[in-house]
C-alpha cells in the first residue's frame, strides 16, 4: 500500500488469560477512508484502543508515518496529529455547545493560544460540523444524532490529520446515517485520514476505500468493500451458514 499513514505489525492483546486479538497486521492509506467490521466480540474495539494508545499491546508494533508509537501514551497522539470519538458519548451535559468544544481547541499541533482564539476555532468547527445554529444550547439538551456531531466536533477541533470513529452511526435512523455520511465525507474531503469501526454496512459501503474484517480477535479478510462483502467466510460469519444474522 501506498503512503500508509498508520501500519500495524502484528499486534496481540491479552487480558489476563483471555487473548482478545492475536496477531492482527494492516495498513491505513494517507488520505483515505479505512473501516473495521466485524461481529459483536470480534477485538475490533480492543484492536481501536490498541492503535489509539488506550492499551499497550501484548505484541506487536504500531507506526505512524514511519513512526514507532507502539508505547506513546494517548495523551501523546494529540500533539501528533490523531485524534478519536468515543463510541460511548459524555458531553459536559450542563456547559452549551460550543463550550464543550473550546477546551480542545487548546490541544493539537497548533492548540490555541488564548481564549478568544480557542472560541473562534471552535465555532468555525461547529460551522462545519452543522452545530454552528445549536452552539448556544446546552449539551444534555441535544438529541442523540447531534451529541455524536459533538463528540466529532471536539475532536477536530484539534486540528487532527488522523480521525479514529468508534461507531458513530450506531443508535441512528436512515435519514441521520445518511447526514452522518456526508459529514464523514466532508470531514475525509477536507484533508483528514479517517479510521472507523461500524456495524452499519450501508455505510461502510459508501465510505470506505478500504475494510478490515475482524472475528474472534483474528483478520479474517480484508479488501475493497465488495470484495469482503463477497467473501464466503466473511458471509458465513455474519450470516451463519444457515442464513440467521449473527
């Protein structure tokens, strides 16, 4: 692959006795939109924080742009450049809109030098993000489409070149899957690197160049989106073999 902005060697993660993943290698292009997919329990949110600098792995080694970060701490990958929602949202519920998203403008690779500068950054965000009309309202008062909006607001208010998604469609109806869609569009079209884990294949389709299929923490396939769609093991993973949805 071409230009990999994050390559994975092998990484294993155990927890005690358990082995969550074993073994898993891939490249992420520069530029491109890459998604992970697989079954409920299958190591994709293990492998994620592994690559994000939430886990250590057990094995393994992780680069970015040529880079080792295998033990950088996340706190470290911010200044680097990468930045990641989380699949489980916790807004400062009680603080409006757009002051959930200034204090991030102060973090990133050109992190804001005063408050004025932070508030600026964070509405041009919101403007990009469709949240620029709700940057008054107080969090906890937003609906569930709009809080995951959110948490993709934060992270790029700090001015990220890698954006790692943590199921940022789950919980939505047709009509805000496809305006989530277009912001993860949008957001690829403006320059950043995206990653994501999804269960919503519609989706995956759409957006992905490239897709990673993991079960029982191992790849079992990775290609272009038809091509994984079209493999028999990966049909018979989430399919089973007598046609029920895993």
């Amino acid at each position: 692959m071409e230009n990999p902005i994050i390559e994975v060697q092998g990484i294993t993660k155990n927890f005690k006795g358990l082995r969550a993943v074993s073994d898993v290698s891939f490249q992420i292009k520069e530029g491109a939109i890459t998604g992970m997919i697989g079954p409920n329990g299958a190591g994709k949110s293990t492998t994620f924080n592994m690559i994000c600098g939430y886990y250590p792995p057990s094995e393994g080694k992780i680069f970015y742009k040529g880079k080792e970060i295998t033990h950088c701490h996340p706190y470290d990958y911010t200044n680097m450049g990468i930045a990641r929602t989380f699949q489980i949202m916790k807004p400062l519920g009680n603080l409006p809109v757009v002051d959930n998203v200034v204090p991030s403008a102060y973090f990133g690779r050109y992190g804001a030098k005063s408050l004025k500068e932070a508030r600026e950054i964070a509405l041009d965000v919101l403007n990009f993000t469709g949240l620029y009309e709700k940057r008054k309202v107080l969090a906890k008062d937003m609906g569930t489409p709009d809080q995951k909006r959110l948490e993709m607001a934060r992270a790029l208010a700090t001015k990220p070149e890698m954006l790692f998604l943590d199921e940022v469609m789950a919980g939505l109806n047709p009509t805000e899957t496809e305006a989530a869609i277009d912001l993860i569009r949008k957001i690829n079209d403006s320059g950043v690197t995206i990653f994501l884990i999804e269960h919503i294949m519609k989706a995956v389709v759409s957006l992905c160049e490239h897709v990673i299929v993991l079960h029982h923490g191992e790849k079992i396939a990775e290609g272009t989106p038809h091509q994984v769609m079209n493999d028999p093991y990966v049909m018979e993973v989430y399919l089973g073999k007598g046609g029920e949805n895993a």
